[in-house]
C-alpha cells in the first residue's frame, strides 16, 4: 500500500495549500479518499493516470472534502473515459451531482454509479480480490464516515528448504498454498506447515477524517498499519475543536494510543497555526509513531 | 475600468491553465464574471480582496465557468463575510447553490441574494450610480450571456479658461456640470457650452463567452471599448467549432470588426494548440486591434 497524500489542510484552499484529498494505492488499484476543490490540478502535479481512479469514497460533505468532484467527474468525460465509475458517500451525493451535470446538460459517456451511505454502523462498502473497505462511523457536524481499507491474506508460501526433502508433485503445490495437507505416493501424511510459510501479512489503512474525539473509533481501527486521523487544531482551542466536532493533535494521538496502531498521520490542519511541527509537539507525548501529512507527500505502508 | 483575466481556457483546469473567470474593476466597484473551479485561488494569487467583490455573473452552468462558485461562497463564510453576496446567471443556480450549502449544513453568515436569468433578449440586471449591467444572449449548448458593462456618463467639465470671461457664482457650477445654460446677473443668457467641456467618455466592456459565430450580438456590443469574445478553436477545426457551438479566433474577429468594436481581446482557448500565437495569426486579418487573453493578464480599458 501507498499513501499519497494530494492535500491536507482544513476548510480552503490557498495559494499554497489543498483542502483533503488522497490517493490509496494497493497494487494496482488506485482508490481515491475525499476530493476538495482542486484534486484535479493535485493528481495532474502527482503523475497519477486519472484512467486508474474507479472508485471514489467521499467522508462527508463539507465542500473541502468534496467540491472537486463534479469536476473531476466532468474531466474523466472530456478526457473520454469509458470505465465505469464508483462513488461512496453520504446520501444526498447523487443529487448534488446528478443536478450540476443535468444544468450543464453534460451528461457522462462512461457509467457513474453512486453507493450512498446513511448507516450509523460499520459496514462493508466494497470488496473486490485483494481488498475490503469497511466504514468508520465519524462524530461530526454532519453524517460522516472515516473508511477502513484491508488487505485480503495472500496464499501461503512454500519453504523451498524444506520442499526438497520431500516428492511432491507440482499440481500439489497450489493445494499447500491454500494451506491443504496432503497424503504422498508412499503414504506419509503431510501436514501444511512442515513445508509452508504464513501469507505476506495483510496491511491496514484507516482514514478518519473529520471527526471530534471519539473512541468508539478504537475496536474498529485496532492494530492498523497507518492511521490517518485529523488534528485540525492545538490544545490552545481544544474548546473550539469540541464546538466544531474536530480533534486536537494531542486528542489523535490518545486515539492512535488506545487503538495500538502502528503508524500515526495527522493531517487536516487549520491553517492558522504557521508552525506545523507544534502538531508534533503536542501528539508526540501520547504516541510516539508520529508524522505529518504534507501536501504531496507519499507514505509507504 | 481595469480587466483582470483570472482564467482563460477552456474545458478543464490543469496545471498551469485556469478556466474561466475575471475581475472588472470600475472605480472601486469588483465585478466577478464567472468561477471556474480555482478561482478562489487565482484571487489570492492577484491579491484581489475577497471582501470586494458583491457581485457574480455567472454566463452559463457549464463546469468550467462555475465550479468554483461553491466553494468562494463557502471561503467568504470562512472569512466572516458580513457583506450582502449578488449572484446573477442561469436559472437553476440557486437550487444547486443551495443544495449544495443544505448538505454540508453550512448556510452564510451574510446575505446571498441570486437573481436568476432565463430571458432570451438582452435585458438590464443591473445599475448603481456608476454603471449599468445588461445581459448579451449568447448562441451556445445551454443557455448562456455575455455581459455588456457600460459606465454611466458623468458630468460636464467646465472650461476654466472660458469660465474666467463672466461673473459666475459658485453655486451654479453644478447647474453648468449638469448641462444647463444659466442667466447670468446682468441678463447675459449663457449657453452651457460657451464655458463646458463634454463629460470623460464613457467606457465599455462586453464579455462574449461561450458562443457560436453569432451576428446578432453586433448591435448589442456596437462600437465597445473592449470585446472578450471566445476562441475555442482554429480554423482546422471551424467544424468542431459549429458542432459544439464554439467559435474560432477568425469568426471572433468577424464579430469585432462588424460590431466596430476598439479592441478585441481572445480567451477560453481550447489546450489542444500549444502556440497561443496561431490564434492571433487567425484573427488579425480580420481585425487588427486583437490581443490574447492570458490567466494573470491585466487590460485597462
């Protein structure tokens, strides 16, 4: 997995900052988190294919999480697309969209597919061969969602050592991946384990972004391998990070604790703190596996 | 009046070009003509204030001339606007706007008033002490106008050398600026223009875009002191131009010299052509007061 982060500042964007947006690599699927004015001209600055984006998850819909996507979706036409396109979001999407491209009498030459979300519960939204992406039910203004992406087990591996010291068919090999025993020609009985390896372990990402400090985040972020969680402000206005239903630095960073994660990104920042390592300051006293997204930077999970 | 061309291209924004918008500045007066998706942006880059800018016309509900209103309403909000906010375009654009606002639930704070436009002949949307608005239909895939800016005549001056040649109280200097004749005390009947000069001449801007090669605009901008019309295309692709109901840089020119405007200036270039310059090549036989629009570009009127 990759993480390659198009914007990460809260509420407009400026000159020289973008609003949410970010790019899921897993092998070859490119899974598009969040779309704020302006990812256009962010995924054109980071050489990604717009061909590779099929499915979109939008958290909620504040307009710096989401006013970039009609024109994303008008750019996928005039570029000729004919893939199909998925959308997930909160309910009220399709009509958002569906209005702004039926005035503009623009309608899609590829198929455009909403997935609306109105759960207040963790579900399963998409699932193909390699990944699941669950919901992260978020406490925010309005009805968001945080998402959840997972890696499937691969097969297991065979221990080329110790295959030797057995005759084993090839067209056996692919039963020991699927973690089969067998039964040889001269009888011996096989266990799996005596010649396999466990599977690559699975990666984990969770996005959490926007949300107030909420920690029945925590059974449903256990253990992930990075978490991206918002820290729009410092403890100085921790009272207006209650008010607006955002987290502090330091609040993100209890989270990440709590929930044993691996790997803390905090990202969503006010743009009224200058000096962004005070982000740091503040989280790093609760959990030290800390960095800061930054416009354009890639984390290799 | 100064121009301010924001954004000049065509379709879709990419990393070095902005889609339509521009500020005409009259006095102290910021007209906003139409949003692409990043405009907000570009005003930063110009460091146009925000604060000054009351009223937006919209020209038509096509991405590239309004995707970026959304999001500047939402940053005036950020801002703490308290100012009352214009919108004039196409019906349909309060419903979207507003949609829009109603599903983040973030209403403004000032007010917003829309005027929606769906007459088919040119009509006057708006007038203060200064200047007068009125629409220019325009001949496109949806229902478009251009905007014909047009100052309102000031007062004659008076000629300070004639004036020193009678006895004229100071009190009816104004009556002269205003164009009437007086009677002076000792009987002398004074024709206002034995001691007044003509007013400053007015000026005039049309914005025409987007449009088909439409003649019936000639009355409308007749004899303006700068035409922005739009030049999607080269004559290579004058077809292309008829089918989508664009122009191409020579029809621009056809328009400007029938229309005797003073100047003409190109924009809303589509990027397929690298050299800007073969769209000036098309037009100056046609007309020879020709420039090309540029994003950043200032014209004074």
């Amino acid at each position: 997995m990759k993480l390659n982060i198009l914007g990460c500042h809260s509420a407009t964007p400026t000159e020289n900052t973008h609003t949410t947006s970010q790019v899921l690599e897993v092998k070859d699927h490119f899974f598009l988190i969040d779309c704020g004015e302006g990812t256009q001209n962010q995924l054109r600055q980071q050489k990604i294919k717009f061909s590779r984006i099929k499915h979109i998850f939008i958290s909620h819909l504040h307009g710096d999480h989401f006013y970039g996507l009609v024109g994303l979706i008008s750019t996928f036409r005039l570029l000729g697309r004919t893939a199909d396109l998925h959308i997930y979001g909160p309910k009220g999407i399709k009509d958002v969209i569906t209005l702004q491209l039926k005035l503009a009498n623009s309608w899609t030459n590829y198929n455009l597919f909403f997935h609306e979300l109105e759960r207040k519960k963790s579900e399963l939204i998409y699932e193909d061969e390699l990944i699941t992406v669950h919901t992260i039910p978020l406490d925010h203004r309005v009805y968001t969602n945080g998402f959840l992406f997972q890696e499937k087990p691969g097969l297991k591996r065979l221990d080329k050592n110790k295959l030797r010291n057995y005759n084993i068919p090839h067209y056996d090999f692919h039963n020991l991946k699927l973690g089969r025993d067998l039964v040889l020609d001269d009888g011996t009985e096989l266990k799996n384990e005596m010649v396999s390896l466990d599977p690559i372990p699975i990666k984990r990402y969770a996005f959490c972004s926007d949300t107030a400090y909420n920690e029945s985040l925590v059974p449903l972020i256990k253990g992930v391998d990075l978490l991206y969680h918002e820290a729009t402000f410092l403890n100085a206005h921790e009272n207006l990070a209650q008010k607006t239903k955002h987290s502090t630095a330091a609040q993100a960073a209890k989270i990440a604790k709590l929930s044993e994660v691996k790997r803390l990104v905090l990202g969503h920042f006010s743009s009224r703190y200058r000096d962004k390592n005070r982000f740091l300051a503040e989280a790093s006293p609760f959990f030290d596996v800390v960095e800061l997204a930054a416009d354009g930077k890639i984390f290799d999970i």
